[in-house]
C-alpha cells in the first residue's frame, strides 16, 4: 500500500496537484479516486481541476453534481463524476458500480463513505482532505493524504512526478 501527504497552500497548489494526476493518468488509469473531507475540504474544487487539466476538459464547466448525482466529461480519459452527499449510506446504485466496472473511465466519486464497503472499487486512490490540526491563515490550509486502493492504484501514485511535486508542494 502507497501513502503520502501533501500540504496545500492555495487554490494554486490543488491545481498542481490535479494537473500531476492528470499527467501521471495519461499514462494508466487507476480506476476510481475516492475523495474524502468535511463540506468546504476542497472535494469539488480538486475534482473541477483534473477535469480542466484533461485533454478534452479545457472547456468544461465542472460543477459537483449533488444534486444530479453524475456528471460526465468527455476527457481522456471520459470521467464520471459522482457526488453521494445526498445519498443515504448503503449500496452503490447501478450506474456508479457499472462506472467502477468500466477500465476506460476514471470514476470520481465524492462521499464515499456513503457506500457500502462491499460496493468499494477493487483499485484506485484515496485523496483525503483536511485542514491541518494546528491551521493558521499563515499556514497550510489543507492536507491531502494520498492512499492506493488495489494494485492499480499503487502503480499509478507511484507514477506520479514526485521530483516536481517535492519541489512544488509539501510532501509531509
């Protein structure tokens, strides 16, 4: 299992961020991305991002889609994005477990732990955000703690420029 710890910064570093997981998935596909955190955490806006750093995405308009459940982008690879805020806890409906099913999309689903454990993508990665214990306006406003889910899911964080990304954020 892979896991790491980003601090971010600002609204500039989450876009770092995504735009390093968008190259590293030009080069496989992990499958899924769980993203985790309280309201405000940065879930849409790290997910609006890898949209946009896709090709295929720079025109996209991403919204999170808690009330639409899905939104799909027409990226490389296609993203399928769902948003269980809104969902009781409990099985997976039958679109979000044929989009886990289907190797040519990413599926990204924020609120995961809406799911039923049984329901879990066998590969992908976790991002979970969260403001640090001791925040400070002057200190890092968030913490993204990277976990691989599967083997798939191994390959592709350790796929990630992590030369640039030691330079450009805060690995802890």
């Amino acid at each position: 299992m892979y896991k790491s710890e980003i601090a971010l910064d600002s609204l500039a570093d989450t876009e770092k961020l995504a735009r390093s997981l968008a190259g590293a998935l030009l080069r496989g596909n992990p499958g899924a991305i769980l993203l985790y955190g309280e309201p405000g955490a940065g879930k849409s806006a790290l997910a609006g991002a890898l949209v946009r750093s896709l090709p295929g995405g720079g025109e996209a308009e991403p919204s999170s889609p808690s009330f639409t459940l899905c939104n799909i982008y027409c990226t490389i690879p296609p993203i399928h994005h769902f948003d269980l805020y809104r969902l009781p806890y409990g099985p997976g409906d039958d679109a979000l477990l044929e989009s886990f099913a289907d190797e040519s999309v990413l599926t990204l689903v924020e609120w995961p732990e809406n799911l039923d454990p049984d329901d879990f993508p066998a590969d992908g990665i976790s991002l979970r955000l969260r403001r640090p214990e001791d925040y400070s306006p002057e200190g890092s406003s968030r913490l993204v703690a990277l976990e691989s889910l599967g083997p798939c899911g191994e390959i592709f964080l350790r796929r990630l420029d992590l030369d640039r990304l030691f330079v450009s954020l805060n690995f802890r």
